[in-house]
C-alpha cells in the first residue's frame, strides 16, 4: 500500500533512500533545513570558483554504479568521470614527497623503490585486501545491522583474526619504512578512527585506495547530489528548503507528524537522514532509544577547520589532492582522540580541483580547499582559525617552494561551531561515528527507532557508517528495512 513518507535532511543518504521509496510507488517528501539540498555535500560558489563544502574524494565507483543500477541508469547519464593521475601526492618535507599513480602496478615499483622488498609484500597485501573488499562492499555492508549474526559467513569466519588485529599492527609487521606505513594507514582515516583502532579486516580502503583509483566528477562532487537529485525527481520525490523540522510528533507510539514553521504536516513513516543524536532531541524524552550518556561514551570522527581559498595564479608543486604528513602523525592523532585539544603541529589535506575541473576557477587562478582534522567539541574561534591558516600557509611555501600568502583573493573558513549550525553535528563532528571493533554493523545506532513505531534513520551515525559509499548503501537499507516492516 502506499505510503505518506516524510524524510528529513537532503544528504546523500536522505536522497538515496528518497529514491528507492519512491520506487516502491510511496509518496516521499524530503525537508531540508538549509537553502540548498546536499547535506555535508554542499557547494560554494563565490567569484567564479567552485568549491565542494564537503567531500572531495570519490572512491569505491562500483558502489556508484550499483545505486544507479537499481534503477537501470548509470553514473555517465548524469555526470562525468575523471580518474585522476596521479591519484595524489604525500608530502614528507621539503620538496620529499610520494607520488601515488593511477594504478597498482606502477604504486607497487614506488614502493619498491623506496624500500627494498616492499613491492612484493604490498602485492600480497593488496591481494588479502581486495579478498576483504569482496566480502565487505560486495556483501557485508548490505546488511541492516540488525543481528550479529549478519557477520557470521564462511569468509568472514575464515578471517576472525582479521577483526582482533588491526591495521597499524598489520601494515607495521610489513613494512618498516615510516613514509609508507603512513601511506598505508592514510585510508582508514575515512572510517573516523586511528589505524590502531580498526580492525585488519578494513584494509579493504586500500584496495578502493589503491585498487580501484580516485575519480573526480566533472564539476566537483556536487555533480552526484544533482544526479540523485534529478533522479529522486524523475520518481515523484518532492523536495523542500528552508524546511527545518522543530518536533517530530509521537502518538500511541508511532511516529505521526513533524511540525515546520509551526504546522504540523502527517505521514505514515518518518525517516531521518539528519544527525541521529540531534533527531532523538525532536522527540520528547520518553520516546529516545539513546540517552545523553550513550552519545558522550561513544568514539566519534574527527571534526575539521576547513578553508576554501581563491587564489589569484596557479600554485605549483602539488597534485589535485596533496596530503601534508611533514609533522607528527602520533601526536596530531593524540590530540583528537586521547586528548582532545587544538594541535600543535596538525598535519593537513589539500585539494586543489582546479588541477583537473577548469570550471572550478577562472582561466590562470586556483581554488584550494584546505582540511585539518581535529577534535570534536573543540572551542571554536575566529582567531583560532586565523593563526591555523597561518600555520598550514606558512608550511604549504616552505613545503612546495612558493609564495603563495599575497596571491590570496578570498578565503572561507567552516569550522566545529558551522557543523553544529549547519548540520546539528553531535559536538560539531564532520564524518558521523568511527568504525571501532565495538562501534561495527549491529553495534551501531540502528536504522529503525527502539521505541517509536515508524520512525526510521539513515546516515554515517548508523549502519555502514562514515563515508559517501556508505551513505548510499544505508539509504538503501533503511528503505528495505521500510519496506519490509510496512508489509507485515
């Protein structure tokens, strides 16, 4: 039968999940608070530069291509792809960099080259991590996080070793080089915990790291908003800005309503793609799965300075994506998760789109998106974020040989307090909750409410977890999970 379906927030879960409801012949209104759609997927445009708010990396394209599949269309009917060689740059110091190309073969003599008998291990380890891809992105996180039993297959039991190691301590017993294992445990970072807090079965990110390449959409990462967009448009889903949800309505023990500038708008199912800690405060206390000593004991994701900077000639020296790791990656890691504080030394990530996308800025100029991870619930302020641009500017000349300081046109700051207003970000977090040994699959917030009838979630605070792949595989959960409980 069809359903009256409210879905709040416009992210890519949120819009995933719209779409395969609509599919289903439900009627789906989606409720955005901000005046664009997107989520942590924004776009900024400003002087003729283009800038993604959010994400910049694309990986894992199979898992794009299996969400557009499910309604006979591909990701080329909607945008273009670019496979970026390289694939990214890891400063060490001065003019001491690791280039990363665009393919196994050429990263393994890289490797080689830099330790002697390194090329042959990382071969070995990219077969073990391609055979934990299959399982994990072909398989496992497909399923909706309801019993632990959904770990339990033949692999995944040929593998149990895998989830009591870790990465650190797997990559460390292969490689002795430092540069490399840095290399190595880069993509884990993805999943919102340190390499010494995630299982040795999530070496499949270097299979999607190494394996599979980095992409860009033409026009930035916004592109794929659009095209699921355009596609939950082509299915009937209607979409609202500006529509912040202030309660969401429980009667009898079901979900029933939200109220919106004050009026109450009915639905059948009430899915929330918003931040899950801030969702459960729409609702009165008696009705919350989770309580505040739940959300302040869990491992959260880094939170993020970000800058978006217009400058006014081409910068040298550096790929579309450059990782700085010239300081201390224990102690910046330390200071995240052991004990939270501003870094001393952050390391930091740079995107540069304009290497690839010309229309990311006008002809001769370059659009620069700068990231230091940081703590979650950090004070945020605006001298802070002043002295750290200064910091991170200050080693991106001396690193790259450059001036780069007075070429500045513009630049926009986005910080912990702009992830609380913007988002409703549980203390400001940008990637949702880490994917620890104890915060995986059944052990995460789940999809459907414990205590509410028809209220349902989606997102990186529930199952798969942090990441643009894994938010369009959990749009797709929870709407199975939708469609399976509206049936009984």
């Amino acid at each position: 039968m069809k359903k009256e379906i409210i879905i709040i927030g416009s992210g890519f879960s949120a819009l995933a999940a719209s779409c395969y409801l609509a599919k289903s012949g439900n009627k789906v209104n989606i409720y955005e608070k901000n005046n664009t759609i997107g989520g942590r997927a924004r776009q900024l445009k400003r002087d003729g530069f283009t800038f993604d708010i959010g994400p910049t990396w694309y990986w894992m394209p199979d898992v794009f291509e299996r969400f557009f599949s499910d309604f006979n269309k591909k990701p080329s009917d909607y945008y273009e792809l670019i496979k970026l060689s390289p694939a990214y740059q890891v400063y060490f110091g001065i003019n001491e960099f690791v280039t990363i190309a665009d393919n196994l073969a050429d990263i393994i003599l890289t490797f080689e080259s830099i330790e002697k008998g390194s090329g042959p291990k990382l071969e070995s380890f990219m077969k073990e991590a391609q055979s934990n891809y299959n399982i994990a992105i072909k398989d496992l996180v497909y399923r909706p996080g309801v019993s632990p039993l959904e770990l339990i297959t033949f692999e995944t039991a040929m593998k149990v070793n895998q989830f009591f190691s870790n990465i650190s301590r797997d990559i460390r017993k292969r490689f002795k080089n430092k540069k490399l294992v840095q290399i190595l445990e880069f993509p884990v970072l993805f999943l919102g915990a340190k390499p010494s807090d995630t299982p040795s079965f999530y070496s499949f990110m270097n299979f999607a790291d190494f394996g599979l390449g980095t992409w860009h959409p033409k026009n930035g990462m916004y592109s794929v908003i659009l095209a699921i967009e355009s596609l939950a448009k082509e299915l009937g889903v209607e979409i609202h800005t500006n529509s912040n949800v202030e309660k969401i309505i429980v009667e009898d023990g079901r979900a029933s309503a939200v109220i919106i500038d004050g009026k109450q708008i009915v639905a059948d199912i009430i899915l929330s793609g918003a931040d899950y800690h801030h969702t459960e405060t729409l609702l009165d206390k008696k009705h919350r799965a989770y309580s505040e000593k739940y959300w302040e004991t869990r491992v959260f994701a880094p939170s993020s300075l970000l800058f978006y900077v217009g400058f006014d000639k081409k910068i040298i020296n550096v790929e579309h994506h450059s990782l700085f790791f010239d300081v201390d990656f224990d102690l910046h890691a330390q200071d995240i998760y052991d004990n939270p504080k501003w870094p001393k030394n952050p390391l930091f990530y740079a995107s540069f789109p304009s290497k690839t996308d010309k229309n990311s800025a006008p002809d001769g100029k370059e659009a620069a998106i700068f990231l230091i991870p940081l703590a979650p619930g950090l004070n945020d302020t605006e001298e802070l974020r002043e002295e750290y641009f200064e910091k991170i500017m200050t080693r991106l000349e001396i690193l790259t040989q450059q001036s780069l300081k007075n070429s500045v046109i513009f630049k926009q700051s986005f910080c912990v307090n702009d992830f609380i207003k913007d988002y409703n970000s549980y203390k400001g977090n940008a990637y949702g909750m880490a994917n620890t040994l104890l915060q995986t699959a059944f052990l995460r917030p789940k999809l459907k409410s414990k205590k509410v009838e028809n209220l349902y979630f989606t997102g990186q605070l529930t199952v798969p977890g942090p990441g643009v792949p894994p938010a369009l595989i959990s749009g797709k959960l929870v709407s199975d999970l939708i469609e399976k409980h509206t049936k009984i």
